[in-house]
C-alpha cells in the first residue's frame, strides 16, 4: 500500500516538474521567436508580451534614419499594443500607479530615471534656463518629459489644473518634492479648454520665476504640456538660444486671411453655466468650447493693435520682467479674460509691442511670424501642405508616431507637439531614448 502511495506521488511530481519545464520552455520560444508571434498579432497559448517586452524587440535608431523595414516592424507593433485584446497590459504600462511606484523614492527616481545631476558642459552650466510645465492628467507623460528636459543648472515651474484628480495632483508634488530646482506654481488654478485659464497658467508661473524666485538666473523661458518631447539636447537648445541674439521666438502674424479668428476678441464669452448650456458646446473629444454672447467688445485698451499667433512661447527673462510688472499689458490681460481661446492672441500681440518689451517685433507686415517661423515648436496640422501626418490626427493636430520620427527630428522646432503614449507608446519610448542618447553624447548636426 505504501509503495503504492510513494509510486503515485513521484508520478504527480514528475508530472508537475514536466508541465513547469514545458511552462518555462514555451516562454523561451515565444521570446526567441517573438518576431514572429508579435508580426502575426497571433494570441498564443493566451500569453501577451508584457509593453517592455516589446519595446526590447525595436532598435529605435533605425527609426531615426528611416529604415522603413524597421518602421514597419514598429507599426506592426503599435497596432498589436493598441488591439483591444491588449488594452490591459497598454494601461498597466502607462497606469499612474506604476508610474508612482517608481517615484516614490527620490534616490531611486533618480537612479533608476538616469536623470542628468551635473551640467553636461560648461557651456550649458553658464547658460541656464526656465521651463513652465502644465500638466491636467498622465503621470507617465509628466514624468518622462521632466527626465529628458532635465539639469540641474535649470529651473521649472509645475502648473496643475486644480481640477484634476487629487491623487494625480499628490503624485506630482511627490516628484516635484525631490529636485530643488523644480518647484509647484505658488497660484495654481483650473483651466478650461479654449479658456482665459491656459493664459494664466502660465502667467502663475511667470509671475513667480521673475518674482520668489528671481535669484535664478535663467535666461530664456519656454513653456510646455505634457504631450510635449523635446528634439534638441539641452546644449543644442542652449545654442539655439543664444542664436536669438535677445529677441523673442513667439509666432505672431496679422489678422490678414483670418478674418474668423477676429470674432474671439470681438466678442464677449463665457464659460457655459448650466447643463443646458453645455449641450451645443461640446466637441467630439470631450472638450468644451467657451459659450458665445451678443455683447461686443470694447477696443483693445490703450491703442494695442492685436496679432494672431499660437500658445507657446520662448521669452527672454527681461520680456518676462517687463511685461509682468506692466500696467498697461495688465490692463491687456484683464481685457482678455472673456475672449475665446486667448492664449493664441495675447503672446502674439504682446511680441509686437516694440520697442517696449524687450526682444520683441515692429507691429509692421514685413515682420511677419507664423509657427513656421520660430523655433518653439514642430507642430502639424491637418491643413499643413508641407508634411503630412502618418499616424493620425486629433482635433486637426498630428500626434506623431513611430512612421514620423525621421522627419519630426530633422526640423528645427526644439519641441515636438504631440506625441500622445495612448496612440504609440513606441514612438515616445523611442523618441525618449534617441533624446537622452543624443544628450549625452552631445551630437551635433
């Protein structure tokens, strides 16, 4: 009987061993043939590669000089992590809390981020700059960008929409908290889409760079979102600063041929205050539009002739200074705050007020300067006939992917605006690894 039992229990793990080595070895064979398994999207066994995994498969320089072999194995995919059988695994990836388990503490933050703790060179340490980041929502978008445009001779100021989750808010302060040279805005406010709000956002942080914390002697201001990656290593940003030779890079061009733009400042708006309201005020992707009156505006005040532009800016720190102890701009800004999607004529006509500020344009035509023009930003809209988007756009802005990379980092723009981890995380992760490779081997093209 005994020997009967000692028989059944060496079968059952013999049994057992068998299935764990048959376990480990189908594993090793989906990994050594991953390529296969990834290319065909083919479920196997139901065991789904986890994101890193897959990212392992990519050689992202490849990418960057146009491989369009490799640039089809990529598509491949990012069309396998964005099928909706792998939708656990993408949010898994690019979930808050993941992000947070890997902040919580700043050393290993730092370590495990690789984050840059000594000026590169001495060009870039007798060179510092400013940065304003506003951020809503992703923690992973936040804190990768705030990895790659990082050095400790700079210093960054962190907006949050106050109306984003309490939590989000507490997991940024946790990563704010760990660089001295990164600090939260002193006035934090909710902003609004197309709202007066984004303009002061940025004007919070402004306000303090220039104010409690005016013994940092940056030399440029940029201001950013959290789908922004830079192009440009910090050197390369440094030099094509200084190539400004102390003006301004802000688009800023006339109404000429924009004649639908001029309504936003001509009337008054207001942020819809009932559910009613709201209704025919919503867009397709969840954004609300200021709601329109009947009542005109007044003119501008004090003469200011009004200019067309973007929302993003590259100021120097003496513009910066001027305009924010200014009463005139300040009787400007208090005039915008019920026009529509303000942030887009407020630096432009700010830009065109010369000599005043300094660093700023003639409001003539021959100075004309649209986002084509300045070094800001590498943006494409869908009307764009110079570059057209292969990945997709949203609200007729491209979010760039992994089949635009070659193009986007050729162009001088020294940001890229958007790459969007929940269209292609592979084109993030590759743009980020290129960035901090191109860093730190200070390439120059």
């Amino acid at each position: 009987m005994h020997l009967h039992q000692a028989k059944n229990m060496k079968t059952k793990y013999f049994l057992l061993c068998l299935a764990c080595v048959s376990g480990v070895t189908i594993y090793f064979v989906i990994w050594i043939y991953r390529d296969k398994f990834l290319s065909n999207q083919t479920k196997y066994l139901g065991m789904l590669p986890s994101v890193q995994m897959m990212l392992e498969t990519i050689n992202c320089n490849e990418l960057f000089v146009g491989n369009t072999e490799a640039i089809g194995k990529a598509k491949e995919l990012v069309d396998w992590i964005n099928d909706e059988e792998y939708r656990f695994e993408k949010q898994k990836f690019l979930h808050d809390d993941r992000i947070s388990q890997l902040t919580r503490n700043c050393s290993e933050l730092k370590s495990k981020g690789k984050y840059i703790t000594q000026p590169l060179t001495e060009e870039e340490r007798n060179y510092p700059i400013a940065y304003i980041i506003s951020v809503s929502k992703g923690l992973y978008s936040f804190e990768n960008l705030l990895r790659l445009i990082y050095h400790p001779q700079n210093i960054y100021c962190i907006h949050i929409d106050q109306k984003s989750d309490p939590t989000f808010q507490k997991r940024v302060k946790e990563i704010v908290d760990c660089f001295d040279n990164v600090f939260l805005a002193s006035t934090m406010t909710e902003v609004y889409y197309t709202h007066w709000t984004i303009v002061q956002s940025s004007l919070n942080c402004l306000t303090d760079l220039v104010g409690v914390k005016k013994s940092y002697q940056w030399n440029y201001v940029f201001n950013l979102c959290g789908l922004d990656l830079p192009t440009k290593s910090n050197l390369e940003i440094v030099r094509a600063l200084k190539n400004l030779n102390g003006t301004n890079s802000v688009a800023s061009a006339s109404f000429v041929g924009r004649k639908h733009k001029k309504r936003r400042y001509k009337y008054k708006y207001k942020i819809p205050g009932s559910f009613l309201d709201t209704l025919p005020w919503k867009t397709k992707h969840n954004h609300m539009w200021l709601k329109a009156t009947n009542q005109q505006k007044v003119a501008p005040p004090h003469g200011i002739r009004m200019f067309s532009g973007t929302d993003y800016f590259i100021w120097t720190r003496e513009a910066a200074e001027y305009f924010i102890g200014d009463q005139k701009i300040e009787d400007f800004f208090e005039w915008n705050k019920d026009t529509l999607v303000p942030d887009e004529h407020v630096w432009a006509t700010i830009q065109r007020m010369h000599p005043q500020v300094p660093g700023s344009l003639p409001p003539t035509p021959k100075f004309r300067a649209t986002e084509n023009d300045v070094i800001t930003r590498t943006r494409t809209w869908a009307d764009d006939r110079t570059y057209h988007c292969q990945t997709k756009y949203i609200r007729s802005i491209c979010i760039y992917g992994v089949a635009d990379l070659f193009w986007l980092v050729n162009q001088k723009g020294i940001f890229a605006n958007k790459l969007d981890p929940r269209i292609d995380v592979i084109a993030v992760e590759c743009l980020s690894e290129w960035m901090r490779n191109r860093t730190l081997s200070n390439i120059e093209h």
